[in-house]
C-alpha cells in the first residue's frame, strides 16, 4: 500500500522500543513538547532485541516504521538503542522523504564528542548495541582523544522491563557488571538502553557522584524539538494526544508501564505481523 507523506504540524510523532522501555523517551518528548500527539508501539512479543540477529531487528524496525507511517505519523523516532544501531539506516531508507526518522544514538553522540572535558567515556548496553560498535566508532571518529569502553550488560533490560529494580538484587547484579575492569576508571557514564533510566538511581549509588551519568531520554527530546522547528513543524495545539501499542500485551507490562511514564497509559494490543 502506498503511504502519503504526513508532513504536517499536527500530524502525530511516532516512537517504538522492542518493549516498554522507549516510553522513557516518549515521556521526555512529551514534556518538552506537551502539543505533540505521539503513537508508541512497543514489540513486546520480540523483546528482547539485544539478542536477535540484525535481519531479525531490521525486519521488525521496518514493519513498525509501516505502521508508524500509515498512522500518518510526521517523525519516526527509533526510542531503541539496539534498533538504532542495528536498523537506522534501512530505516531510514524504507520512509525516505515521507517522514523524518531520528534515531536515540546520533544526538547522543554529537553531545559527548562536543566535550572539551571528556577523556574516558564507558557505555554500558545491551549485546547487540556493545557488539554493533555504534558509539564507540561515532565518538572518537567525531573526537579521537576520547577512549570509550564499552560493556554488554544483557541481564538489565528484562530485569527493568519485568519492573525488577530498586532492591538489593537488582543493585548486586548493577554492581558486578560496573565492577568489571573493562569499563573501569570511566570519567562518564552513556545508559545507551532506553530501560536503564530506571535504574539511574542505582547507578548513581555505586558510582557515588564520581561519574557523570548520561542518560539519552532529556537529549534525544531537545534534539526532536529542534529538528521540529528547523522543519517548521511544531505542533501549535496546547496538548496532544498519546495512543500506546504492544505487539503483546500481558499483565506484567501493563504494571511496569507507570514506571516508564508519568501519566495515564492504556496499552493496546496491535498485531502488525
Ligand atoms: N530498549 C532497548 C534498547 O534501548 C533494549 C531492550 C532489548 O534488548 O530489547 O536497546
């Protein structure tokens, strides 16, 4: 089916996550950008993406975007690291001119690199996002005098998305993967998953104010907000509307959603394959 262009002020932002951990994201945008109406569609029935093959995660980010742009949606917001490190190009390429397609990591990347200050910047992510190299070859291409390390930290996202975090366990399992020597003597930190807001406080705990916490949900919103202007397509309505989608809906992502997101959420079920 052919898609029409959706390039108009009112027309919805779209954002997807493999889970319910965009909505982090989808909650900065909405506060910065209180006129957008947004459609989240969350793939649920496919989480977790951090350990799929790259045709698995490029097919699933291609049929979300279909969906995204049949809902005539002005702006694709890929709120995913692994989707975005994996998947922003073919992304990108499938929606062309008919929408704007912003990925989570490139505004993140552009924020770090502009660092005077910044030697050694750890990212912790999920196996597909660490193995893909995304930030690590963005940044010292953008900056060579920063060292990133990078570590694959694959048990934090289920654990945030079953809304497991806040308690001793989740802390010790937090512990044991900064603890390793490889992202070791960090001056910051990157989240690069969209669920690890959630465990920020925690983060913060272990590394005691000595590490600067960089979490992307507050930068990817200011850089969407200045795409929009630049674009001259702002939403002037005083407040927009939000649908949320899952591909599977169970009760377990029903509860962990008012974590993610201030506000009422009613996810509904979608099956787009
Ligand atoms: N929210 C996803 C990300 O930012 C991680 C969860 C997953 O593995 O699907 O990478």
């Amino acid at each position: 089916m052919q898609v029409k262009s959706s390039l108009t002020p009112e027309s919805p932002i779209g954002i997807f996550d493999s889970g319910i951990g965009g909505l982090t994201v989808a909650n900065a945008i909405r506060k910065i950008l209180p006129g957008e109406s947004i459609i989240y569609f969350g793939d649920t029935a496919h989480l977790p993406y951090g350990d799929k093959a790259p045709e698995s995660i490029i097919g699933y980010a291609v049929g979300i975007s279909d969906f995204l742009l049949k809902s005539g949606c002005k702006m694709i917001v890929i709120a995913c690291n692994t989707a975005s490190s994996i998947a922003f190009d073919a992304v990108k390429k499938h929606v062309g001119k008919k929408a704007i397609v912003i990925d989570v990591i490139n505004p993140v990347v552009a924020e770090v690199s502009s660092s005077k200050k910044l030697k050694r910047i750890g990212v912790i992510g999920t196996r597909a996002t660490i193995k893909s190299e995304a930030y690590a070859r963005r940044i010292t291409q953008s900056n060579p005098s920063i060292e990133v390390l990078s570590l694959a930290t694959p048990l934090l996202a289920p654990m945030i998305e079953e809304g497991f975090f806040d308690n001793k366990i989740s802390q010790t399992i937090i512990n044991s993967y900064l603890d390793r020597p490889k992202i070791r003597k960090i001056e910051s930190i990157i989240l690069a998953c969209t669920h690890y807001p959630l465990i920020r406080p925690e983060i913060e705990k272990y590394y005691k104010g000595k590490v600067q916490i960089i979490d992307s949900a507050q930068i990817v919103a200011a850089y969407v907000k200045k795409q929009l202007e630049l674009k001259k397509l702002l939403n002037p309505a005083p407040k927009g509307k939000q649908r949320f989608y899952v591909s599977d809906l169970t009760p377990s992502f029903i509860k962990s959603t008012r974590h993610f997101f201030t506000g009422k959420v009613k996810l509904e079920k979608k099956n787009l394959w």
